[in-house]
C-alpha cells in the first residue's frame, strides 16, 4: 500500500506531462484554447462533422445515417477525422467551434450563417428538432426521451473516464479507483437493465436519440469489451442490456455510423472520413477484394 500513498500538495500545480499522467500526457493540460494554428477542412455538403469514432463520435454519425436512412436528402454530411491521440483537437479552427477541444463538433452550413454545434446531447437534439426525428415532440414521451439522453450524458464519464481509464489506461493499477468506478459502472448497467425488462428502447416504445447516445457505451461494454473489462465487470449478467444492443447493432445504419471516422479495431471497419455515401460502397469493394485474394 506504501508504494501507491499520495499527500496532495497544498495547491496543485502542473510542470509538464510526465509519465504519472499515462497514455494520454501529452495531450492532457490544464489549460483550454488552441495551442496551434490550424483551419479545419469544409466540404461540399450542408453538415460538416469533426470527429473521431470513440463511443461519444458515434452518437452523432449513427443518428446522421439514421436520418438519411429516412430520407432525409439535407442530412448529408462531410465527417472528417479529428485524432484526438495526436492533439487535432487543439488546433484553432477546432478550438473555433469547440472552445472545450472535445470530439465530435459540427457546423451547420446550410442556413445564411454557419452555426457551430458541440456536445453530444446538444448535437442530437439540435438533428433531432432541425429534421423532426427521433425525439417526441411534447408530453411526458418527450421529457423521458430527454431524461434518458441526459442520464447517459451525466452517468458515462463514470465508466470512460472512470472504470475505463483507470482499469484500461492507468500506468499503475490501484484498487481503490477500480473497485470504485467498476461498483458504479455495474450499478448503471443494472440501471439500464431494469429498465429495458421494462421497456423496448431506452425512452419507451420507439427508438429515439436517447439509445443512439447510450447505445456506443453501455453497449459496447457488453457486445464489443470496450477497455477489455467485459468479463472483469460480468456483462452477460445484463440479459436485457444484451438484447436492446443486439437489437440496435442490426440496423444498417448503426453499422455504418460506427464505422464513421473510426480508427481501431477491424480496419474493414474503418472508414476514416465519410463525403459520400458511396464511400461505404468502396469499403465494401475493398473488404470483398482483400478476402478474395
């Protein structure tokens, strides 16, 4: 236990990244703002999306493919990668329409002046009112869709930068933080199990933003082993958490939103940026190529 007791110092001060603060020191400071110059791409279509395909980034490329699945022309969209690892996050022209430097962030080109858009919740809502979708418009369908977007927004930093960090990335494991952040990320799959006995999507009857933001967390935990800790945390013990992703994972457009600006796992899974629908199609073509030869 002595080699893991910490006094904390009477006021806090940062150096410089060091070795203590794990994989992520050299991008993690206490500062915001940009700290390079640097514009971002705009492509050709109304909605332009800077991202990178983390559990957070897929949120809003499931509900923009979910929204062209429906029809919806002016949903197209330019995604363009944002790696977070490498600090892309910081350059200005990001730094522009996020002022937090957290993925994704959108722009919306398609009115008389551009309107930047940040934070997940924020983004879904914003897609949801502007084409009609997915969100009830009014009544108690509308404020439990709402409640449950917000617990995921509230909950999952928890289980990312809670149980994940410290049981995934930490550069030392310490019983204390994982034993705290997994407690609380089983209470909230139990949370999100009770519920979906009850219920078949996250806010009722219908599949709304509300499961599109929980879905790429609570369900990449039990389906994908997000930070390796599936067996560590018991997931198949969530049989109607189970259910809900396979559930959502069989929709097309879930498929390709999760490939969208994604760049782990599977490389034919990997579709770094999107202009085009046809960019799914090429992949396709390629992954048929690759296994033929």
């Amino acid at each position: 236990m002595a080699d893991t007791e910490y006094t904390p110092p009477k006021v806090w001060s940062w150096n410089k990244p060091n070795s203590t603060m794990g994989r992520f020191a050299n991008i993690n400071r206490p500062t915001a703002g940009a700290q390079q110059e640097k514009e971002l791409p705009v492509g050709k279509h109304p909605l332009q999306l800077y991202s990178q395909g983390t559990p957070n980034g897929v949120k809003v490329t499931i509900m923009l493919e979910e929204l062209l699945a429906k029809g919806h022309k002016s949903a197209e969209y330019d995604a363009w990668l944002i790696r977070i690892g490498e600090g892309d996050q910081f350059g200005s022209g990001f730094v522009k329409i996020n002022p937090n430097s957290k993925i994704p962030a959108m722009v919306d080109r398609s009115g008389p002046k551009p309107i930047r858009v940040f934070e997940t919740g924020a983004i879904l809502v914003y897609l949801a009112e502007k084409f009609g979708e997915f969100l009830p418009k009014e009544g108690a369908a509308r404020a439990e869709c709402l409640s449950w977007l917000f617990w995921q927004m509230g909950s999952t930093p928890y289980v990312g930068g809670g149980f994940g960090h410290f049981y995934a990335y930490a550069p030392v494991k310490i019983e204390y933080p994982i034993d705290r952040f997994a407690m609380e990320t089983k209470r909230l799959l139990d949370v999100l199990d009770k519920r979906l006995a009850e219920s078949e999507y996250a806010a009722g009857p219908d599949y709304t933003i509300a499961d599109m933001a929980i879905w790429p967390w609570y369900g990449g935990l039990v389906k994908f082993n997000s930070y390796g800790g599936a067996e560590f945390l018991g997931v198949h013990e969530y049989k109607n958490v189970q259910r809900w992703t396979d559930q959502i994972h069989a929709r097309p457009a879930v498929k390709r939103g999760r490939m969208v600006n994604r760049t782990a796992g599977d490389p034919s899974e990997q579709l770094h940026e999107r202009h085009d629908a046809s960019d799914f199609e090429t992949k396709t073509a390629d992954k048929l190529a690759a296994a033929a030869q």
